[in-house]
C-alpha cells in the first residue's frame, strides 16, 4: 500500500548544506506537491555579505526578508485544486534567525519591527521538518556543490546558525518541529533512506519538538 502524507503544509528547513531544497523538490515530486523554493541566488548582496559581513549584513538580510514575503505571499494565496499540498524549503521564521545571528541589536530591533508587520497573515505550516546534519558533514556537502559565494563560509558560523535554530525551536509550542538526525544520510542516492524520512514525515505529531533518527 502506498505510503500516505496527509500534512498540508510542509515546511523543509536545515542548515546550509544540509539537503533541505533537495528534499523538497523530491517529496514535491513524489507527492504532487505545489513547490516553494527559496530564490537566494537571486540577492545581489550575498557575495558580498560573505567578504563583508559587518557592512552589508543588514542589506542581505533586508533583501531576503522582502523578497521571502513577495514569493511567499503570492505562492500561499493562489489556491490551486489540483495540488492542494505545499512543500516548502524555508520556514519565513528562518528570516528573523539569520537576522538576529547576524546584525547588532539596534538593526535587529527595527529588523524584528519590520517583521512581525509582514509576518502577521503567513498561515503557519502543519509539520516542520529541520534536517540536522554535525558541521563537518555540512561543510563537506558546501564543498561538494561548489557555489563560489559559498567558499568563504566558516565551520564556527554555520555553528552559530544551528544553535540559533534549535533555540527557537524550544519556544514554539504551537507548532509540531521534526529534528531529523540525519548524520551523513544521502537520501538523494540511497531509496532507503529517503522512504525512512518519507515514513516518518507521514505520521502524526503533537505540537513541540520531536528528535528523530533513521
């Protein structure tokens, strides 16, 4: 019997290089799933962001966030009836993440202002999947795809983005959050592993954070 995911809304979040965009696209496709992906290649401010990241934090993060709205605005409100489920590689939340990792506290206070007014109508996602993976494996997979603007990125930096993750995962009691301990997993190549997160995505979860293993 087919596996069934009844979840109507599927939020995909990681750190950088964890898999997150791969896995969307293939539970998308599987599931005949409407797809959201996040478009950050397309900030002009990224590159420059990695060389300077004390002068153009505030602009990249600025960037993302409007541009985050924009898509998810028009994606969310465009009902279409033959494909009711959303699979999405980003939580808006991850917007006020990487903000508050990244700016000092007088641009994170007018950061978090201009968020909770465009936050205020995103319909929250059924299930959060956060695919978690050490930092080593994180830099390894960086590595592999080989994206210029990504090079510079340092292991205690993508250190910093996973404990600000987990940390607001402990303060969202409204909202049922599964931590994949994925390890060295390559779902993309190994069907077994891929049909293991797929089993354990389709269950039924309360609210609160749930640590899971393959």
């Amino acid at each position: 019997m087919a596996l069934t995911i009844s979840h109507p809304f599927i939020a995909i979040e990681g750190n950088i290089g964890a898999g997150k965009t791969t896995l969307s696209r293939m539970l998308a496709q599987d599931l005949k799933a409407k797809l959201i992906l996040e478009a950050f290649a397309d900030n002009p401010f990224l590159p420059l962001f990695y060389d300077h990241p004390e002068r153009y934090a505030f602009t990249v993060e600025l960037f993302f966030m409007t541009e985050r709205h924009k898509q998810l605005q028009a994606e969310l409100s465009q009902k279409d009836l033959f494909q009711e489920r959303v699979i999405a590689d980003y939580y808006f939340y991850k917007t006020l993440l990487f903000a508050r990792n990244n700016l000092t506290e007088a641009e994170y206070r007018l950061f978090q202002r201009l968020f909770k007014v465009l936050n205020a109508n995103f319909p929250k996602p059924d299930v959060l999947v956060y695919l978690h993976r050490p930092v080593d494996q994180l830099m390894a997979n960086i590595k592999k795809r080989g994206r210029s603007f990504e090079t510079d990125i340092k292991a205690d930096y993508l250190q910093t983005i996973q404990q600000a993750y987990l940390d607001f995962f402990r303060i969202q009691p409204n909202l049922p959050i599964l931590i994949l301990q994925l390890e060295d997993a390559d779902f993309q190549s190994d069907p077994q592993h891929y049909q293991a997160i797929k089993e354990l995505i389709a269950q039924t979860y309360p609210t609160g954070v749930h640590y899971l293993s393959l």
